[in-house]
C-alpha cells in the first residue's frame, strides 16, 4: 500500500500542483512561491494582467503531463481480457 501510494504521489503530484497554481492565477489572481508553472509567460511583459491565452497553454501542458506520466504505468484492461478470452475460446474449442 505504501509503494502504491508513493508512486501516485510521484507520478501526479506535480502536473496536479500545476493545475492548481493555474486555478489560483485565474481565478484570485494569487500566486504561490516555487511554482510549478511558467510564471514570466504567465504575466504580462508590460502589465500586471495574466495573459489568458498562455494560461490556457499551460492547462493543456500540465494536463499532457498528467496524462503521459501515468498512461507509461498503466494499461486498458478490455483489449486484454478481448485478446486472451480469443486465445482460451481456440484452445478449449
């Protein structure tokens, strides 16, 4: 249980802190200190504003992260159960 729950740690902690960061930044306009996100392409050059579009780059970012991180670990189990209830239906047939 333990090494299940620190490879979850490991393996999400990080794009979900993004993720988070990216709601504080949107919503309260709040930032946190060791962001996990790209906080000078965030904010504005010339403004104190957040520039939307580059929030919405970063969302999509951290999510691809998420999801390459734990899609390297884990696999659909359909095609599986498909593919080997095909080879024991040959054999036993």
């Amino acid at each position: 249980m333990t090494v299940a729950v620190k490879i979850n740690t490991f393996l999400i902690d990080k794009p979900l802190r993004g993720l988070a960061e990216l709601d504080l930044i949107e919503k309260k306009e709040i930032t946190s200190p060791n962001c996990v996100v790209d906080l000078m392409g965030i904010m504005g050059v010339n403004t104190d504003t957040s520039n939307f579009g580059m929030i919405k780059s970063e969302r999509y970012r951290m999510n691809h992260l998420l999801t390459k991180s734990i899609t390297e670990y884990f696999f659909m189990i359909t095609p599986k159960k498909t593919r080997e209830r095909a080879i024991l239906t040959k054999r036993f047939i």
